[in-house]
C-alpha cells in the first residue's frame, strides 16, 4: 500500500496549494503573476481531483481493510480530511448565489 501513501502526500501537498490559492482571495500578491496562476491553477484542480478521491480511497480502505493508520499516519489522514471539508467549504458556501447578495 504504498501508492496509498504516495496518494496521500500528493493530496497534502494539493491542499497546501488550495489554502494558498484560497489566500489570494484574502490578500491581494503584487507582482508575481505567473507564480500565482501557478498556484491557483494547482490549487483548484490538483484539489478538486486528489483531496476527494484520496478521502474516497481512505473510505474503502476502511470499509475492507479496517486498519488504515498501518498505512497511512494519522496526522496525514486528519490533514487531508480537513482540507477535503475546506475545499467543500468553498464550494458549497462562498460559491451560494444567495451569500453574494
């Protein structure tokens, strides 16, 4: 099960870039164009792909195997966790027609 492992250290590294493309939203970066697009674009689509099927692939591993901390640490589960509930987050609540007005 390492590609398990590999699979989750690639969706932390997703989320960190989804929580720096989400600070761009907070501050304003000048100057640096090209770094940032970099950023969002891995943010937004290595996020929306890796996070939830990195949380979809925990969820079988646990349903079959009953023992994912013999796989994966802890501390990366609960990290990717979280970032999948902030990615949803964003998408559910900031992008509601009905918090722009």
């Amino acid at each position: 099960m390492r590609w398990l492992l590999f699979l989750s250290r690639v969706a932390f590294l997703a989320g960190i870039f989804v929580i720096l493309s989400f600070s761009t939203l907070i501050w304003d970066w000048e100057g640096q164009n090209s770094i940032i697009s970099s950023i969002i674009f891995a943010g937004y689509t290595l996020g929306l792909l890796l996070i939830p099927l990195t949380c979809l692939v925990y969820l079988v591993v646990l349903v079959i195997k009953r023992k994912l901390n013999n796989y994966v640490p802890v501390w990366l589960v609960a990290a990717n966790l979280v970032f999948l509930f902030l990615l949803m987050l964003h998408i559910f609540y900031f992008n509601d027609p009905y918090y722009n007005q």
